[in-house]
C-alpha cells in the first residue's frame, strides 16, 4: 500500500491509498479540471502515520486510522424462472426470485477514522428525512433512495469539508471528537480535505472539484404546476388557460408518469388517444407563454420498444429493465428515445423520476423499518444490479447523459432536469434536486426546511419539494374509498388529510407552504390524492386562494432579484437557500437555528410550521396567535418586508404571521430589484421595474442580465450591473463593465429605519 497526499490548489488536499497495483485509477471523481491537480507530491508514505491539516497554522481536522478488509465482489445471476414483473412504489419493475452468485473481482471495504475539535458542527452530506442539521454523535446511512441524497461532502463549521471521492454506499459516524466513514466496496481509496476562513469558501472549494452550478432558464424561476397526474392534452391546455384567464402568474405546467399507454411503463412517447397531438399541445401552451416538463423513467416495461431496443443492443442493467446509465452508448441511445418524439414536441423540460431505480427495496410494508435494516434492504437490492462500487451514483450518470446529449443537439434552451436522486458533481449537469414523496403533516414541513439548508450545505444551489406533501390522505382502505379489506396501508403514505382539498385544514397546510415554497429557490406544487391548482382552495375573496395568488404574484416581483442569485450560483458558486451559519459564522445562537434561513444574501425567512386558524377535519382554532418566533442574526438591522418596520439584530422577536404572510425580514445593507405586475418570468425580459434600497450600512448587489435562455451567455452574451449604495452620499449608482460609477434612470425606494 503507497500513500500519496497533493496539494491541488490553496486550501485543496487529495490523499490517495494505492493497493496492488501501483498504476491503479482510484478517483472517482470526473475532476472539473483535470489540469487543476498538481504534479507536486508533498508526501508519498507507506505506513499508516496520522496525517494532520491545518488552516491558519492551527491543526483543525487529522486522520487517525485507515483499514482496509479484503472483500469479494460478486454479480448476480437469476436462478430457475428467469425474471418476472410487478408494480412497485416506483413503478412496474423486473425481478428474480431466487440468484446465484458469480465471482466478479476481490475488493475491500474501507475504514477510515478522523479526529475532528470539539466545537464544530458537522454539516452537509445530503438530504435525508429526520430534519437534523448537526451530525454530531449520529450515525448516517449514506444511500440513495425516495426521500434521501446521498452525497459523501461533510462540510463543517471548523474550517474544514471532506470530500469521499467514492461512489459506493456508506456508513458515516461520530462519536464525541471521532468520525469515521466505512466505505462497503472499494479498490482503493481517495478523498479531498477543503480548507477555508468559512462555509462559503469550502463549498467553492468543492465546486472548484466537481464542476460549477448550471446556469438555469430564468423561466424555471417562476411557479411550475404539477400534479399526480394530469390525464390528456385537453386537460393540460385546460388549464394552462385558466391560469391566464384569472390572471395568476404560471411559467411551467408538468406531464407526471402514464403519458404512454396503458400497460407500456417507461415507454418515451405518449398515447395518441389521449394525447393525439402532443406538438400542438406543446405549442398551445407555448402560445400562452407556459413552458412544458415531462417525467421520463429508466425501468421501462418489456413490453415496450423502447425496452427492446436497450435489449438488443445488450444497455440494460443486470437482472432489470432498467437501462444501463453508467454506459455512454447506453446514455446515447435514451437520450435518442427521449428526443425522438417528447423532445421533438418542444417539450422544455425533462423530469427523471426514480433516479435511484432499486429504492422500492424500502418502499413497501405497514411499518418503516430501522434506517440500518432500510440501508441492508436497498444496498442488497442494488447489488443485483449494479456494480457494487456504484451503488449511490446512478442517477448523477443519469442526469450526465441528459445533460450531455441535449447540449449536442439543442443550444436555444438550456438544460432543465429535476431528479429524485444526485451525487457527487451533480449541480453541473442542469439538475434540480427535490426531496422525494413526502407527506402532508406540519412536521414534515418542519423537517424539510432543514433538508432545504442541508442540501445548500452541500453545494447544491437548486433544490425543491412537493409543496402541499405529495401524500395528502392516510394510507387506510376506509379512508381511500377502497373496498378491499385485504388492503394493508403503507407507511409512507401517511398524509394527515384525507378530505384533501375540502378540509379547511388542508388548505391552510397547503397555503403555508405555498408561502414557505415562495423563497425556495425551485417554486414547485405537486403531490398526488388531491387537487392542486389554485382555484381548488377557494375562489376570489377566500382568504387561502387570496394568499396564494398573492405569493405567487410575489413570486415574480422577486425575478431580478431570483435571476441574480441564479447567477452567482453559476459564476461564483454561491448558495440560494442557505444556512444563518453562511454569513453569521460568530454568532452563537444561529447554530442551533434550522427553521430559519437566508434566500440569497439579502432575505430572512421563517416559514409558519404550525396551524393557526384550522385542524385537521376542518376543526377551527380559537384565539390562537398569529405569530412566531424569530430570531434576527446581531450585526445588522432587519427591516421587516411587509412592514417595512425596522428591528436591532440580535435578539429574539414575535413576529406577525397571519395567513398569506410568513415572516420575511431584509438585511440593512441590501438591494432588492423587483419586477413589475408580471405573468411569466421573461415578460419585458427581465426588466427591473423598482429597485428597494434598505439603508443603514453600505450596499453592494450584482444584476444579472441575459436573454433568459440558450447558451449564448457561454459566449459572454450577458452582463452584470453592479449597484452600489454608500451611506456616506445616500444615493444609489451602477456600473456596467468598464463603465464609471453613474447615476442611473432607476426607480428607486430608500427605506431606512
């Protein structure tokens, strides 16, 4: 065993373990830029001496222990039968009953030990389902599955982050001052150690790695509807009109699974009954400026020809029909499958659903499992299929082709994928994550407010939920209607209300999040049971159909605004959704806050995760306060949005929050562009209509301005305006790129406290 440490640029370390063979590729990482990594070994040692890293000539972070146990690795070939089908929690899937194992190459497991401070917190890793932010004395199955991201980024509050340069599933844990990962296959072994003054700085650093974030569409900014499921052509243009019709703003309407025909799961091209004219479809909806997202899957049918034509050409996964994404010519050829018929429609977007194909492992029986027996289950069910070092990786290869292919053959309209699933170097693919098929419970939208800030504390800039909790209803055959008594509920569809849309509890759950999903950096509706759409939660004059139609209207005040921090995401790797502990690292109260978060450098949200005016079966609330709790970060005045009423930070406020309104606070020193009274995002192109300057420390924002689609801003086809504002003279000015400091024809609001 030789081990190798390099310096790959300022506050970038990769230590490599290389077993057996001394020419052996042990990254996994698809680098950024291979032209990054330095030829300059500083050590190259063959004893397991502890290393240590510093930052400011401290030693912050140091490696104990490694280990590595011999492990053989085997592929899996089915038994007597063959393989068969049935429908799972993530569609229609092939199977065997019984395997045998075949040898497949000597492997290790990997056991590799840290010594961390005793302050720090430990942050990142991913997206899972408990709602903790600090994993500090846990153990963290890393797997992917429905609900859960797993990415091996342990970002911390210690100047340091750990890369595991591995795609294979993982066991991390903390004990006191130790952390430990036990990587399950290996060949070898790699990782990178970040180091830097803040968060914000290891996460560049990391980007610096895996690739920078996509630069999206503005459109995908603005509200996207979706639902489980919208049945026909006539029905998607149905509503695209009655959204332009009671003058609410829309930017995306999405096609869910079973636009194909029946029994043909995973096929690429819809049913002709239903869908008889899916381009002019398309083209209605474009005429009323809503752009189209279709959900594609990778487990397809055997029946189907997409299946057969993976068949033939040997691209499915062992013991599937699912296709083989981990395979270029296999990547191709969906792509291929993808473009001939729901690209060619004009289609604007793609959603990869079930990006994480062997999770249905998890997702069955009354009652969910212990995380350590879910972990066992999924992992087993992958290895069937998948090449046991890739076990947490498919759906980033998934999201690799899409990305790859559609640049090659479409330049006007820049890649939009949401995927259930992601890894390591996702964000530079045109992904948007989202947090899988939640349910409709307060609790759980408590949770996904810190799943929300733990993905932005992964490096992750784009990431989403089902607004309202895909599962609205409780998973019981008298309260589904059903009259199967043999039915046996599922633990995972556990929704709080089973009236859907008629119970006044529903629509204030559903409108809370409508607000809470307003400041997320993806604004998605979507979940099965029941209705979604506006005009469902009441009709003009209702206070929830009231509120939501207002915050969508926000929404897209908030465009130039959204737009810029997409822009430095991509430019500069900065987070949208970010954690108080970005840019209040010395504040000690902030480190124990994850309900609250900023959107963007400017905005402080604290999203209402409580009833107020109704229960569950329409059950009023009497007297019950319309506050919360709120703390604003010291070092800055807070001027409240609605208000406009000005606060000291540093203290802990009652804030008013009645229905239509959550608490919303801009930092002193800060610029807001707003739009105008829009109904799509690229209507006047971006225009900034009013630009807010919240006075009280000097102010500093980047504008961004490009056409709003396409690649040409690759080609420097963009701009920035940086606005300024000085206490010193009161006053706003701009400069574009080589430009002096001028007064511009703005229109602007100075609101000081």
């Amino acid at each position: 065993m030789n081990k190798k440490i390099e310096k790959i640029s300022d506050g970038i370390i990769r230590v490599t373990y290389i077993l057996n063979d001394p020419g052996a590729e042990t990254s996994n990482i698809e680098l950024s830029d291979p032209g990054k990594v330095s030829s300059d070994i500083t050590g190259a040692l063959s004893d397991n001496a502890p290393l240590c890293f510093e930052w400011d000539k401290k030693t912050v972070l140091r490696q104990s222990e490694v280990s590595f146990t011999k492990k053989t690795e085997y592929r899996y070939v089915p038994g007597e039968g063959g393989l068969k089908k049935k429908m799972t929690a993530n569609g229609e899937v092939t199977y065997a009953e019984t395997f045998t194992k075949a040898f497949l190459r000597e492997g290790f497991s990997v056991s590799l030990t840290f010594e961390t401070g005793e302050d720090e917190l430990l942050l990142g890793m991913g997206q899972y389902e408990d709602g903790i932010q600090d994993h500090r004395n846990r153990t963290v199955y890393l797997y992917e599955s429905n609900m859960r991201i797993a990415i091996p980024f342990l970002v911390t509050t210690g100047h340091y982050g750990i890369l595991i340069d591995s795609e294979s599933s993982m066991i991390f844990n903390s004990e006191g001052n130790r952390i430990n990962f036990l990587i399950e296959y290996a060949s070898g072994l790699s990782y990178y150690v970040f180091l830097g003054k803040n968060i914000q700085d290891i996460i560049n650093r990391y980007h610096e790695i895996t690739g920078k974030p996509s630069m999206l569409p503005r459109w995908v900014f603005g509200y996207i509807q979706s639902k489980e499921r919208y049945k026909s052509g006539k029905e998607l243009s149905d509503i695209s009109s009655e959204f332009r019709k009671r003058d609410i703003p829309i930017d995306c309407l999405v096609q869910d699974w079973f636009s194909w025909e029946e029994g043909l799961w995973g096929e690429k091209k819809f049913d002709k009954k239903r869908y008889p004219d899916l381009p002019a479809t398309v083209n209605d909806l474009h005429e009323n400026n809503v752009h189209f997202m279709v959900s594609i899957w990778p487990n397809m049918s055997p029946e189907t020809e997409n299946y057969a034509e993976f068949a033939n050409e040997g691209k499915l996964l062992p013991n599937s029909g699912t296709y083989d994404a981990f395979d270029e010519e296999a990547r191709e050829l969906y792509w291929r499958q993808t473009e001939e018929e729901i690209m060619a429609s004009g289609t604007d977007a793609l959603w990869c659903d079930n990006a994480e194909p062997f999770s249905d492992a998890d997702w069955n029986g009354e009652v969910r499992r212990p995380e350590d027996e879910r972990y066992r289950l999924v992992r087993d069910l992958s290895l069937q299929s998948m090449d046991p070092e890739r076990l947490n990786s498919y759906g980033l290869y998934h999201a690799k082709g899409i990305y790859e292919n559609w640049k090659k053959t479409c330049q006007k309209k820049r890649v939009v994928n949401l995927t259930r699933s992601g890894y390591t170097g996702i964000q530079k693919y045109g992904a948007i994550l989202w947090s899988g098929d939640i349910t409709a419970r307060y609790d759980t939208m408590r949770r996904q407010i810190t799943e929300g800030i733990r993905m932005g504390l992964t490096g992750m800039p784009y990431w989403t939920l089902d607004i309202g909790g895909f599962f609205s209803v409780d998973d019981k055959y008298e309260n589904r209607g059903c009259n199967d008594t043999s039915h046996k509920p599922l633990w995972f569809w556990s929704g709080d209300y089973n009236d859907g849309v008629n119970d006044l509890g529903y629509r204030e759950l559903y409108t809370r999040w409508i607000e809470f999903g307003t400041f997320l950096p993806i604004f998605r509706s979507h979940g099965t049971d029941t209705p979604r759409e506006p005009w469902n939660f009441g009709e003009l004059g209702d206070m929830f159909y009231d509120a939501i139609v207002s915050n969508i209207r926000l929404r897209y005040r908030l465009m130039p605004y959204i737009y810029s921090l997409a822009a430095m995401a991509h430019f500069k790797g900065e987070i949208i959704m970010r954690s108080l502990l970005f840019d209040f690292p010395d504040d000690e109260e902030v480190k124990g806050i994850s309900d609250e978060y900023l959107f963007g450098p400017s905005l402080l949200v604290a999203p209402v995760y409580e009833p107020m005016y109704y229960h569950k079966d329409s059950l009023e609330i009497k007297d019950h306060a319309k506050i919360r709790r709120v703390y604003l970060p010291k070092g800055f005045g807070w001027y409240d949005f609605f208000t406009e009423e000005y606060h000291e930070g540093g203290k802990w406020i009652e804030a008013d929050a009645p229905i239509g309104k959550i608490p919303v606070f801009v930092r002193e020193g800060s610029i807001l562009p707003l739009s105008g009274d829009i109904s799509y995002a690229d209507e006047g192109v971006g225009e900034v209509d009013l630009i807010h300057v919240y006075t009280g420390s000097d102010a500093d924002f980047s504008l961004y301005l490009d056409d709003g689609d396409g690649y040409e801003f690759e080609d420097g086809k963009y701009s920035f305006v940086d606005l300024e504002y000085r206490e010193e003279t009161g006053k706003l000015s701009y400069r574009e790129p080589g430009d002096t400091h001028t007064d511009r024809d703005f229109t602007v609001r100075y609101i000081s406290g």
